[in-house]
C-alpha cells in the first residue's frame, strides 16, 4: 500500500508495483530488473493447447507443491455494443495475444496467462453453447452473502514471479506501450475490448507480511507470519489435494482442451482471527479439530509435505468433531465434495491474496470440468448441515467463514488456445488463418 501524502517513493512503488499500475510502476521495475526477462517464441507449434496448462511452468518446494506466480492481474473486459463480434475484433485479440506469445517465455519467469469468456459473452449468438458445457450465470452460493456478478464478456489472467513482465504485458495489451519485451504491438485487446476492471494480486512467502501495515482487515499488531504465503498464516494448494490439469479439462467437444473458471473475489476481516484465537484454534478452523489436537501443523504448515493431512476419518467424522471440539474445520468441510466417484479431486485452485481498495482480499480462481463441481464443493464448506449442532453456528465456529465475505463472483469458459480469440458457441474463431 501506498503511504505518505507526497509522491509515492521508489520503493513504495516496487513493493506494490501491479497494484499500482501504469507507467512509473513499470518504470522503477524496469530500473530495478537484474536481468532481461526471457523471450517467447515465434513456433506456435510448441505452445501447450490447454490454455490452463500451467502447472510444468511454475517453482516448485522440496515436495513438489506447486508455487504459484508471485504477481497476478486480472482485467475483465467488455465488447462495446450488442451482438457477436467482429472479424476485425477476433483479428486484433488473437495479435495482440500472438505479441505475447512472442514476446514471453511460457513460464513462471516470464510470462503465464489465459482468456476466458462468459455465459453472457456467448449470449451475443444465435446459436447457444452446447448443453454439456457446464457454465451457468454466477449465482449468490450461499444463504448469508449477496455478491456483485461478474458478468463481462472477458478475463485475461496475468501472472508472472516478474512484476515488469506483468506490468509490461498489460500495458502492452492496453494500448500504451509500442513494444512488449522488444517485440512490436501490431494489435492490442483494446482494439476490441473495453476494459471494464482491472484487480491485482500476489502470493508468496513475506508477500502479505511485506504488505500488511495499516491494511484493512489486519490488526495493527501485524500478525501475519513472515514464512506464509496468504494472509491467514497457512500454506495452501497442497499437491494431493488439488486436482490435475487433466481432470479439469474438457475432454470433448468444441472446446475440448478448454476448462471452467470460476473467480470469486473476497474481503478479510481477520482481526477476531488473530486476537481473539489462539493457534491451536486457527488450525482447528483452518484444516481440523483432529490437526489441532495432534499437534500436526507446525508454523505456516510447511511441515505437512504434499498433502494437507485429512484423512478419510477426519472427512467423514466432520459432525462428530462438531459434537466433540464444538467446532469443524474449513478444509474437512469442503473436502467432503471435492472427490469423484474414483476418487480424483476436482477443484484445481489458483487463489491469491490482494490489497486492491487498501483492505487484505482473496481473488479465488478455481478450474473444473463444469462449474458445478465448484457450487458443490462451496455448499460442503459452508457447512449449512451442520448448523443443527449446538455449537454450530452459520459463521461462528464453522471453519473461515467468520472472517472472509464475498464481494463479487464470475463464471467462464477457458477455450483451449486454438479457439481462444473471440470464440463462437461451437468452438469456431472464423476469420483467423
């Protein structure tokens, strides 16, 4: 967050660079990059199809959990006017897109990024998407919240552990930078978009603890641990309790190769979480009852490896732990919908923390096959059956839900690369060679 009355400092500006945005942000990253962030490539050819596939791109720990880019954005953009668009517009988005293909490794070091469409979006065609995609309009997900939708026609994700490629990309993609990492802008999204919003993000050991001075949601005690990578004090994202990239991918179709995306966008007001719980209470309501009794999670959680620890028992035994412990846990809740029938876990999620309007926020992206995998994992962690336990309440000792408020939700559809400008109800991108 930026302080102080006067100009922003060099320093002020680095630390919130994407947040920031514009040219004095990509200014000072630019004086301050050690070295040239790695080109793309002109070989289409050896680009993943999967729009998604990120996860052979990015760091991972000593376990093999994946770290996901440290510098996020999102811009959610709107087609001017009524009807589908033009041949000119999917010219220009599938250019501009090209520039950065060009332009940026594929990698978490360079550049990793993806566009998505809306139900609303494709409601510009006669013809509808085919029933088997599952891409439903945003709905409120729960009984106590009452979000803003998401309803624009476009999301382009940014992310990179480079806050100057970040920067660079958007203002290339904006119109207000005539080269992206030394290659020439032909065509920019602008050309066809407007851009309707634009919401940033990080995520990363010392990035919340690094920005969380003065921050709305955090007490002024600061108590958000140097070590995690989120604002609550917990390493997320396990490696065995994410789905894959294959299981989250549409495996037919005119879009086969694409997924789902739901983004939801939350508030934290994490002052009760600090000051009025001890850490053996946070990890209660974090993971388990059962973690905070043995003593499972040390610090962050680094020390639970590649797998968040719930067992089958900790799942199933949810209410009996609610009878026990007098209160249940945010993951064993939302464990309970989130396997198939085989056993395959179905949510791939991305999330990342944010001081977008000066107050500690989650953006929450998360890929499935059908948007309603997400719905149903979102109805087992609000925990509603649980509330005819005494001690249960809707938000009061049920897992997180006490401290994180959803602001806004959206759906969309990720096509794969072939079909990812401006696509068609079937799969088509006509007047593209």
């Amino acid at each position: 967050m930026i302080s102080g009355a006067g100009e922003p400092t060099r320093r002020e500006v680095l630390k919130a660079a994407v947040a920031v945005g514009g040219a004095s942000a990509l200014s000072a990253c630019l004086d301050s990059a050690d070295e040239p962030v790695p080109s793309g490539t002109e070989d289409r050819s050896v680009l993943p199809e999967r729009q998604h596939a990120w996860n052979d791109r990015v760091r991972t720990d000593d376990v093999g959990n994946r770290l996901l880019p440290r510098h996020q954005l999102l811009l959610y953009l709107t087609l001017p006017g009524g009807g589908p668009p033009s041949r000119d517009d999917r010219r220009a988005v599938e250019s501009a897109l090209r520039t950065l293909d060009r332009a940026y490794e594929r990698s978490s070091n360079g550049l990793l990024y993806s566009i998505a469409y809306s139900p609303r979006y494709f409601d510009r065609f006669e013809e509808g998407l085919p029933d088997a995609i599952d891409l439903p309009e945003p709905r409120p997900l729960s009984s106590f919240e009452s979000p803003a939708f998401d309803r624009q026609d476009a999301l382009i994700h940014l992310a990179s552990d480079r806050a100057d490629a970040v920067l660079a990309a958007e203002e290339a993609l904006r119109g207000n930078e005539p080269t992206a990492n030394g290659v020439s802008v032909e065509a920019t999204l602008t050309d066809a978009f407007e851009v309707a919003d634009r919401r940033t993000g990080f995520v990363g050991a010392g990035m919340p603890a690094a920005r969380q001075d003065g921050l709305n949601g955090i007490p002024a005690s600061n108590p958000v641990p140097e070590e995690s990578p989120l604002f609550m004090g917990f390493i997320a994202g396990f490696r065995k309790n994410q789905a894959t990239e294959a299981h989250v991918t549409l495996p037919s179709g005119p879009f086969a190769g694409g997924t789902t995306k739901h983004v939801s966008n939350l508030r934290m007001r994490l002052a009760d979480w600090y000051d009025e719980q001890a850490f053996d209470e946070r990890v209660a309501e974090m993971f388990s009852p059962v973690h905070a009794e043995r003593e499972m999670v040390d610090g962050v959680g680094a020390n639970l490896g590649d797998d968040s620890g719930l067992t089958p028992e900790i799942i199933d035994e949810v209410r009996a732990h609610a009878r026990e412990f007098a209160r249940v846990g945010h993951a064993q809740k939302a464990a309970r919908a989130n396997r198939d029938d085989g056993g395959n876990v179905r949510l791939l999620r991305r999330h990342f923390e944010s001081t977008d309007d000066d107050e500690a926020g989650l953006h929450f992206p998360s890929l499935q096959r059908g948007i309603t995998a997400f719905e149903e994992v979102r109805a087992a962690m609000n925990g509603a059956d649980l509330t005819d336990e005494p001690t249960i309440r809707q938000r009061v000792n049920n897992g997180i839900l006490e401290y994180v408020f959803v602001k806004r939700r959206g759906n969309f559809l990720v096509p794969p690369r072939s079909s990812r400008a401006l696509p068609t109800p079937s799969g088509d991108a006509p007047g593209l060679s």
